[in-house]
C-alpha cells in the first residue's frame, strides 16, 4: 500500500529548526513513516499542514494523488482548530482506550480516487500506540499479510492507576519476564522522550481499576 502522511498544526516545526516560543518539532512525521516503513507500506508524501482548512483541502489532493491510504495526526478532537475534522467527511468517534481517545476514519475521494482514511490524533505516544493498534491492522489487510501482534505475558514490577472506562496501553521495558513503564509518570500521550525505551505495550483491560506490583499483563511487542 502506498501511504501519504500528514501532520497537522500551526505550532509544529521541521526536527532540528530553532523552536519558537509555543512551538514544538514535528516528531509525528517521521514516526508514522517509521510505522508505514515498519509495516511494509510505501510512503509517497509526508507534508506539514497549518490550522487553515482551506490550505489543508488543497494539501489533501496534492499529498494523496498516488496514494491508497491517508494517514493524519492532530486535529481529530472538537477543538476550534481541528483541521482534519473540518475538512474531512469522515468518522470521528472517541475509542475507550488511553492514549489515543480521539480518532477518525473512513474511505474517502481525494486526489481523484478513493483513498482510506485514519486520523490519529495529535500528541507523539498516541500516534505511536494508535500507529501499532490501526494503521498496522490497515496496511496488513491491504497487503494480505495480517500476522499476529507477538506478545509475551510479564510481571510488572511497580504498580499504578488506570483510567475509568477506557483500556490502557502502556510503553513498558523488558527484562525477562519482568515489565516495568518506560517513563516514570507511567502513562501520558506527550511522554515521547522516553519512548525509544518501550520494548512494548503492556495492555490493561478496560475492566481493571488498578495495577499492583506482581499483576501480570500481556505485552504487545514493538521491538
């Protein structure tokens, strides 16, 4: 499958460009053409789009003209500059899941022809977990290779609390059988500089309030 990512917000920055004050690299491009690349899809375009929807439209069509999917990150929420809900007829629903409640989806006409749709959100971990729970899923069913996501069973070693109502993935280092959070805070969509250190992705069912030391959990691989 042929991929065209795009990123969304004024405040984002090309990575190594001096940052101004209410700006922040863009870490999201090059992470999702990491998970396409990773996958085995083919990147055809990776742009920048600001908060105008107007300018967005007009990117759509340019970025997705070789494209079979579009992949987006930010602007998926109900906020006042949410560029890809406005500009996208699309499903955008929240998923009981931390992080990466807000997401959207859908097939939809750009560039010429029908192209699939994902709209993950904004913040660095919520595109990596949603780039391992939809985007791998997508791209193994374009390409007809949809193996299993190898996962181990482990025993964290600290406990935490978890969120009413939604499952949690959390980034997680391994030694043996033993799994313990790859930050120190645990679980937050904007943690991204620890993330290199996530061995996988410990899920907590939706139904457990709170993990202790000692519970076990299975750990979905990314490395």
């Amino acid at each position: 499958p042929k991929v065209a990512v795009i990123t969304t917000g004024d405040e984002l920055v090309s990575p190594g460009e001096p940052l101004q004050p209410g700006q922040i690299p863009d870490s999201n491009g090059l992470l999702v053409a990491g998970l396409v690349r990773r996958f085995g899809g083919e990147v055809v375009a990776v742009r920048r789009a600001g908060d105008d929807v107007a300018a967005f439209q007009q990117l759509l069509d340019e970025a997705c003209a070789d494209a079979d999917v579009l992949v987006t990150t930010g602007g998926v929420s109900v906020g006042a500059f949410d560029v890809v809900r406005a500009a996208i007829d699309a499903d955008f629903s929240p998923v009981a899941m931390q992080p990466g409640k807000p997401q959207g989806s859908g097939r939809v006409r750009l560039g010429g022809h029908d192209v699939a749709f994902l709209g993950l959100p904004g913040n660095p971990v919520s595109v990596f977990v949603s780039g391992w729970v939809f985007l791998r899923e997508l791209l193994g069913a374009f390409s007809g290779h949809q193996e299993p996501w190898p996962s181990v069973t482990c025993t964290v070693s600290r406990g935490w609390r978890t969120p009413n109502g939604r499952a949690q993935f959390v980034p997680v280092m391994l030694d043996g059988d033993v799994a313990q959070p790859a930050n120190e805070r645990v679980s937050g969509s904007h943690l991204v500089a620890s993330l290199w250190r996530a061995d996988g992705l410990a899920y907590v069912p939706v139904d457990v309030d709170e993990v202790t030391p000692g519970s076990t959990l299975d750990v979905y691989l990314v490395k």
